[in-house]
C-alpha cells in the first residue's frame, strides 16, 4: 500500500524556513533557489547602504518574513510555500515602500500588513488567472504598493518625499552620458532596479544569483536591459530614467519569463521574447505617462501586463509548466 | 406528486412589489430585511431634507423603482428580485447624482436610464465573477455614476456644481476639531455617507435598520466606521473628508461583508475583517489621489475592491453562502 | 468514407489572400464581406488625401498586411483568417498611428511591430472572454495604441503632433454651426471616424460599404451616428468634437453590434440598440474627461465597453452567433 505524503512545512526559523524565505527572494526573477536568493538580498543590502538607504533593505528582510509568514498563518497549500511563492511580493513591498516613502514608524506598520497582504491577493488573483494558465506575477505586490503609494499623497503620516511631484506629462530632457562605459552603467543598473535599487554592483551580484541558478535565465536578463536601453534611446526617452535604469526593469523579467521560464529556449521562442521586450519599453513609457498626473513610479506593472499579453494567446503552444502559482 | 414550483414576481406597485422594493434598499447593506429598507428610506429623507437637497431622496425613490422595474421587464430570475437583488444599485444611482449634478431634467432623465442600466450590468458583471464566488456587490452603481459623472465634466446639461474641481494631488488640511463629541458625529456620518447622506442622524436611523435584522451587521458597520476613523486620523488624511465621515462609508460595507455577510462569526474572522478596513481605508485614499485630477468620487468602489481582494483567496474556505447575486 | 477538410490559407499575395485581406478591413464594422473592405479602404484614401495624410491610408495598408500575416506565422485557425479577423485591428492601428503621431520612420517600426501584435492580443483577449460569449471586438487595436500614444508624450523619437495637449478637465465651448446642412455633415463624418477620417464623403462610401453587406447594418450605422449626435447636442458637449463626429463613431459601431450582429433584428433589440447607443455617448463622454490629463483620445474604447456590457447579461437570450472571434 502506497501513501502519497503531503509536502509539510518547517518550523518558523528553522533551517528548513530560511530555504524556503531566500527561495522566496529569488522567485521575483522566477528562480526558486537558495543561493540565487541570498545573491540578491546581498545585491540589494550593498545598493541599499551605497545609497544611505539602509530602510530598503531592512524593509526587504521584514517584508519577505511577513508574506512568507502569512501563508503559514492563512494555511495555504504547502508546495507553494515551499517554492518561496509566498516571498517574492512580500520583499519587493519592503523594498518599494522606503524607497519611496519617508522611514517613520507607519510606514514600517504598512510594511507589515501590505506585504502580509500580497500573499492573499497572490493567491486570490492566481484564482482569477487560472483559466488562462497563468499566474499574477508580481502584480499583487504592484497593486498593492501603487494604493499605498498614492494613499501616501493624502497621508501626512506617510511623508511621500521619495516620490515625483504629480504633473500633466511631457516635460522633459533626452540628455544623458552616452559613454560606453556609462552605457555599461546603466545597462547593469537596469537588472538592479528590478529590487529598486539604484548601482551597478548590485546588478553583477544579480546577474551572478541567476547565473547560479540558470544559465539562460542570466543570459535573458543581460539582453532584456540591454535591448531595452537601446530602445528608449532609438526612440529618445527621458534620459534621467534611460540613467537610472528605469527602462530595463521590467524589459528584464519579460526577457527572463518569456525567454526560458514559460517558453522552451529555440530561436522561435527567442523572437517572441525579443518582441516581448520591445512592447515592454513601450508600456512603460505609457504607464509613465498615464501614471504621471498623479505622480506615482509603475513598479513593475509594465513586465505584468506585457507578459500576460504574451502568455494568453498560447494556452497550449509550446509552453513550460508555470512556476510561479 | 410533487411539483417545484418557481417563485412568480408580485404585480407593479402590488403590496408584494412594496416588499421587494424596500428589500432592494436593505441590501445596499446585505440586508434583505423589509424594515431596513424603510428604516433606510427615512435616514435618507431626514438627510437629504435637513441638508435642503431633497432630490437625493426623491432620487433614491426614482432609482430604486427604475432598477427594479427593469428586472421585470428583462426578465430576469424572479429569485434575485425576491431578494432585493435588482434595487440596491439603483437606489445609489439616485442618490449619487442629484448629489454631485444639479437639479435639471437632464439629470433625471440620467437617472432612470442609468439606475435601470445597473440592472443588467448587475447581471453581466456577476456573470464574470461567477467563477470566483463573489459578486458584483454596488459596482455596477460605481461604474455607471462613474460614467455620469465625468460625462457631466464635458457636458454643459449635467451642471457639475457638487463635484471638486480637477486638480493635482497633494493640496489638503489635516485640520478638523477632535472634541469626543465630534468624533462621535464624524462616525456616524461615516455610516450615513454609504447612500452620500451627511448626517449623525441619519446614521443613527441606518444602525437601527441594520439591528432590526441582523444585529452583528450592526455592530460590524459600527467598528467598521470607528475603526476607519482611528485609522484615517493615525495616518493624517484630510481632515475636512475626516469630518465628513468620508472614510467611512466604504469600510462600513466591508466590515458588514467580510465580518458578518460573507464568512461566519468568529476570532479568525474578525481579524480578517480588521484588516479589511484597514486596507480599505488606504484603498480609499489611494482613490482618492487617482480621481484628483479628473475631480470624481470613488463612490464605493474602494468597498468593492477590498471586499474582492479579501474574498478570492477562499473560494471554499469558511465561507457562507453569496447574498449578492 | 466521409472526411472533413480543415480550411486551408491562401498563400500570401495570392488572390485568395487579398479576399482575406479586404474581408479584415470590412470586420472593422462586423462585415466579412470583400467589397465592404473595397469600399472602406477607398474611403480611407479619399478622405486621408483630402485631409493631406496620405500616411493615414499607407498605414492602413500595411497595418492591415503586418496584422494578416501574423495570423500566418503564428498558425492562428486558419478560419478566422478566412473570415478576416486578423485584420480588422491592424487596419485601425495604421490609421490611428499616423493620425496622431509625425510621419517619421520610427512611427512606421511603431505600426510595423504594434499592427502585428493586435493579432496575438486579439487571441489572448479572446480567451479571457471566451467563457462570457463575447469576443475582444476592436479592444486589441485600442489597447496597444493607448500604449503608443501614451508613450508617444515621453518618447521625442514619435513627434506628439496629432495629440491635444495633457490638461485637466473642463475648458470647452458647447459653439458649432446648427444649419442642416452642417448636421448632416458632422452625422457622416461619425461615420467616418470610425477609422478616423473627418470626412464626410468618406461617410458616404462607408454607409455604401456597409448596405452591400448588410441592410441593416447599413441602417444602424445611420442611426447610430444620428442619435449620438442628437444626445451630444442634447447634453451641451463640446462643439468642436460634435463637429468633428467623435461622438459619433463609438455609437456607430454600437449600433450594428447591439442592432444586427449579436441580436436578431425586432422591436425589443432595437430598443436595446437605442439604449446602447444613448450609453456609448456617455461613456464616450466620460472616457474624454478620464483621458484629459494624459492627451490622449479614447479611441473606439467606448463602443468595446458599452457593447460589452450590453452583452454580458445575456449569454444565451436571444443573441445570434458571434461573427468576431
């Protein structure tokens, strides 16, 4: 008689927790690895404390606790936990919020219940994406964070001194450095903004976390900047954000998802990502716009929406298993 | 032998019909209760008259009659009208516009396409949220005077003279007077503003219609306004909307939903609810900031929202059965 | 021995292939009809070399091709390229583009890659709606050219000409010239800005188009872009848009969807035609407002969301096959 054994979680801080809690930091890339993980929250403390911004990466470690936390509490399916799903919003909530919002004691409260709150909303958006045989991404942590974000602008208690001021769109400078050895700058910074984080050091440690984990999926994340730096300046975007890395972001997990996660690796599946990372440049630029009235950044919204619009034609065609809900 | 037989609708304005109707104004709140209705009606009326704007109240009579007029004639499951399904949107209709457009014919002739319009989007949204297990709650109301309302920004026939103006985020006072005895009437309107009424009394009339038939939706919709207001005033949100019990309303509903309506009594559910109006009040906010510059309000949209985003996750989990739809 | 022969595709640039090519232009308004195509695409030249845009009626052609010959690389069912749904977004895209944005070589990549993509988002859409019995209509043209336009105000590589500038809501003259001459005119250019000519001949050799396919969605066209015009003149809108006929292209298609495509032609569905119509010209109105700030026009937005909402309630009363998707 055989019994099939349902996969138990370890104890909260046990050995068996912190596999699951960094495997949870490297699925915002689609790696469920512990050494892709601790590659990038080592990425993000370095990036965090070069910026005197030390609140972005303490943020990261409570965030990643707390989602990872609730869906202990919350009792949801254990092979989930396992995977790291339930960290990958949580840690990019703890990441956006000091980035953005002053480092007061309420800000740290709203870490705690929105990065709680994206595992539930992971789980409840991945019910409303099951029929098309996708998963929400890190959209729970998008939506989450754009309600706190924009709460912020009517909060006092939230000072929203990291954010732009709202204005109608349209001003702005195409100047920027177009050295090579800024262009490589920029490039790296691209791969580190994905944890809005602002340095190319952080980009080589993640580049090498994905690297440990997956050749191919370092390969697409080195294109996907790169390809989406070439495109914001062909067609001459803001050169502060082409900078800043603040075209690659998203270009980056589009690259990684619709290049080897979803999709086998060939040359057809190739162009499709290539495409992917083009439209992605251009929906961020949209969203910017959209987004600037009110004055709030995208988060990675842009990689959500260009990698459904790629992901749901093909409910069958070529495709991988999902890995992430 | 035994024969099932399907519920038949009473005649138009048929003693029966009476019953449905003031349903249908109960379960704006969850409640097909008769009394509540009418215990509703009469908060609105003493609102709408004290404050000289007795349009809100004829409307309220309007929409309700339209909303569910048009179940009858599209033919939809008699059921749902049973319950008071078809006039909850359409009493909200009635009251949201004579609140933010002036009094002219064009207006109500607005409201009773627009309030009968709720019907069918009614049936149709529920249609697509039919595999997750919710419904469409006031969101067909939310969409549709939505609608309206920015219509009415470029249409010189809808005078937009109780909307703000469009501007930027970020301008606003956290000033308002913090006498125990004002806050005391700051919660209560919160609980009035839920059909756009702006006063203590009212909210007095409306916990009363909610005892009358379930004395836990009471008690939720009176943690859910003070709780707001806790929250609201933590956070220095704008006092002048503190005052006017605007954030209030959409909490309300979300604690009668997540507390009472949708999941059972219990500890673990009432921490749930907790959060619900926590994240309620910061979807409320955020809002807020999104409409600035196109000068609408949310209406109730950050009810509906928060109320999905606390319900998809447990499709099977603790649940009671859908009221709604 | 019976088998059943799966339809094949005419090779590209065969005649076969311009059947498909002209059908995709005529779907624009649900007619899969070669002539329909023919006349529409004369219409768009006339009034493009009218307007001195002859970039207008390039870029439908080759919107249209990229669009069509997508469906061929991807292996998309070879029966909806028969009938010519691969087509009908391109062709709005290549209109859309060149309208609103400088004629330069990047524009033309910008048709090239985004007329291509509507095919595979037109798939994917159609997969979410499958379940609702409705198809994605004109959506995947309106959503990647929101995209564009949007991106187009931070992008100096795709000169922002033909957009209005970004301003909050509210300045606008309800002045335009009431003799009939002149109201007959701005009814036939409703028409013709369904591919966004502001032509009234171009209106003629559309109706023309329409009555070779279908009488009766020749009729609704008529009636659709009539009664808008007479609900936008009722409500004071903005006279120069009045003019110009954009509220009246949302309706138009409205009209045939509700009026002739999806509902069999009697009394009770042309009363539900009317009411879609009187809907689309708020919603048309609405969506102007919410746009405001960001510059950017609706596109035919209002009519996919009018109709759907039109649709959804009945998935099975009374509604003809769908024609789209």
């Amino acid at each position: 008689m055989e019994t099939t054994t349902t996969p138990k979680l370890p104890a909260v801080f046990s050995p068996g927790f912190f596999k699951l809690y960094f495997k949870g930091m490297g699925q915002v890339m689609f790696q469920g690895n512990i050494w892709t993980g601790i590659f990038f929250l080592a990425g993000i403390f370095y990036g965090a404390y070069e910026a005197h911004m030390p609140a972005v990466a303490w943020g990261a470690v409570v965030g990643t606790f707390m989602s990872t936390l609730t869906g202990y509490l919350l009792k949801y399916p254990a092979e989930k936990g396992l995977d790291g799903l339930w960290g990958f919003n949580g840690i990019l909530v703890g990441c956006a919020l000091p980035t953005f919002i002053g480092n007061v004691p309420l800000m740290w409260l709203a870490i705690v219940i929105f990065s709680s709150m994206t595992t539930w909303v992971m789980v409840g958006l991945n019910h409303l994406l099951a029929p098309y045989k996708v998963s929400s991404f890190t959209f729970p942590f998008v939506l989450t964070t754009w309600f706190v974000l924009l709460a912020a602008r009517i909060m006092h208690g939230l000072p929203d001194s990291g954010l732009g001021a709202p204005e109608l769109p349209g001003n702005f400078s195409t100047a920027f450095d177009t050295s090579f050895k800024s262009l490589v700058i920029y490039w790296l910074r691209g791969i580190s903004q994905v944890f809005l984080i602002n340095s190319w050091v952080t980009g080589v440690f993640f580049l090498v976390g994905l690297f440990i984990s997956s050749r191919w999926a370092a390969i697409w994340a080195a294109i996907g900047s790169a390809l989406a730096l070439c495109i914001a300046i062909l067609y001459q975007c803001n050169g502060g954000d082409i900078a800043n890395g603040l075209f690659g972001f998203s270009p980056v997990l589009t690259a990684i998802a619709l290049g080897t996660t979803f999709y086998h690796v060939n040359w057809r599946t190739a162009i499709w990502a290539l495409l992917g990372i083009f439209a992605t440049v251009f929906i961020q630029a949209g969203m910017d716009t959209f987004f600037a009235p009110v004055g709030i950044p995208t988060l990675t919204g842009p990689f959500c929406v260009a990698t459904w619009l790629f992901l749901w034609p093909h409910l069958n065609l070529d495709k991988k298993i999902l890995q992430q809900g």
